[in-house]
C-alpha cells in the first residue's frame, strides 16, 4: 500500500548492531503498530502507538523499543541485533484499534 | 490461549473455479473478523470484514461466512483468477489490545 511506506525494504547485519526500520503513512491515521512476520506463524504483534504522546508494547517487545516522531512516522530499533530477529517486519495504521489496518510492504531483516 | 487457526496450509484451485478458504477461532468473544491477502513480496491487503452480528457478507468476488456456533469462517472467491493467488489469513478482534492473525492459507491458481 502506497499509502504507508517502509524503509528500508532488505537489511542484512550483524550480531550485535543497533539498527533501525523507519515507516512513514499518508493516511492521517493516528494508530500504528509494529508487527514481525515468521514462517510458520502469524503477525505479532511488537509495539503500537495511539498517538505521537501515547507507546504500548505489544505481546515480543523484548529486543525492541520504538519512537514515534510524528503522527506519520514510526520507526523500531533493534538495539543490539540477534539472529532470532530474522523476519519479516511490518508497520501497519488504522483508524482505530482492531479495525481494518493497513500494512507496509515489508522490511525484510536477517540477522547473521 | 486463545488462537486463530486455518484448516488447510496449501489449497490448488483451477482457474474460473470457486474458492474456499477456512479459518478456526478459538475466542467467543471476538467481535470482529478480517480477511487479508499477502501477495509474494508484499504487505497484506485487506480484502473483507465482517462483524459477529453478521452471517454473511459479499464484496466484488468474494464473499466471508461467520458461523458463530462452530466458531468457523470462511472465505469464498468465484471464479478464481490467476491474479488471486497468494496467501490468505484471518484476523480475529476479541477486544481492546487484542487482535490476533492467523498463520495463512496459500491458494494456488492453475491456468
């Protein structure tokens, strides 16, 4: 969805790594969240922000913290990057809480 | 816990064929439900909701059914194109802070 954008889009690192994974939205929607994706598995949920005052951890925050910087951008940090933290990571808005989110393409993550 | 699940992980379908879709879900008290569809490489779209005081509800091609009774939906696409295939899941809304996805079905068009 061009709506929301993720940057960037592949990232290769290392153990130990600080990194961070930026999104940025158009929709004007004041929820974002954080997922990861693995095989096998559905989205889990990382961190969300109700608003730019306003950050929850979500069900494996462990190894993440998040910064909401504007209404349209919500970047995640992997302080100190671990190979279990290989997956495919995606930022998400809505409207309002449960209701229909729109997803980012995608930031696919591997960790060496 | 409480858990969305799909029955079948692969589904084959010929073109122009009706597909079927299913999703288990665990939480009588989930209220609101969303089918998504993830293209290879891309995030998921959302392609039809529907709320717990709904039996049915049809979009362009597709319908969902909510069988509360079973706790069972499903998603229905007539005359299955090439251009559905992907992955489908199911996302279950069972209250505030909780919504929770399925792991996804992949659905296969053959020419």
């Amino acid at each position: 969805d061009a709506d929301v954008t993720q940057t960037p889009r592949n990232r290769i690192t290392k153990t130990g790594k600080r990194i961070m994974l930026e999104c940025s939205q158009t929709k004007g929607h004041d929820r974002m969240y954080w997922y990861r994706q693995d095989p096998g598995l559905g989205l889990r949920l990382i961190y969300y922000s109700f608003d730019v005052k306003d950050i929850n951890k979500g069900e494996i925050s462990d190894g993440y913290s998040v910064s909401r910087q504007a209404q349209a951008k919500f970047s995640l940090s992997l302080e100190s990057a671990i190979p279990n933290q290989t997956a495919l990571y995606f930022c998400a808005t809505s409207d309002s809480w449960g209701e229909t989110q729109y997803f980012g393409p995608g930031t696919r993550l591997l960790v060496l | 816990g409480e858990s969305v699940g799909l029955h079948l992980p692969t589904l084959s379908v010929q073109e122009g064929d009706n597909s079927i879709i299913n999703c288990a879900y665990s939480n009588s008290a989930s209220d609101y439900f969303i089918w998504y569809k993830q293209e290879s490489g891309k995030g998921p779209q959302f392609i039809i909701d529907i709320r717990s005081n709904m039996d049915k509800r049809q979009g362009q091609r597709v319908t969902v059914l909510l069988n509360k009774t079973v706790k069972h939906l499903s998603l229905q696409i007539a005359a299955t194109q090439p251009g559905d295939s992907a992955v489908y899941f199911c996302a279950e809304n069972s209250g505030y802070q909780k919504v929770t996805f399925g792991t996804g079905t992949k659905l296969q068009v053959i020419p």
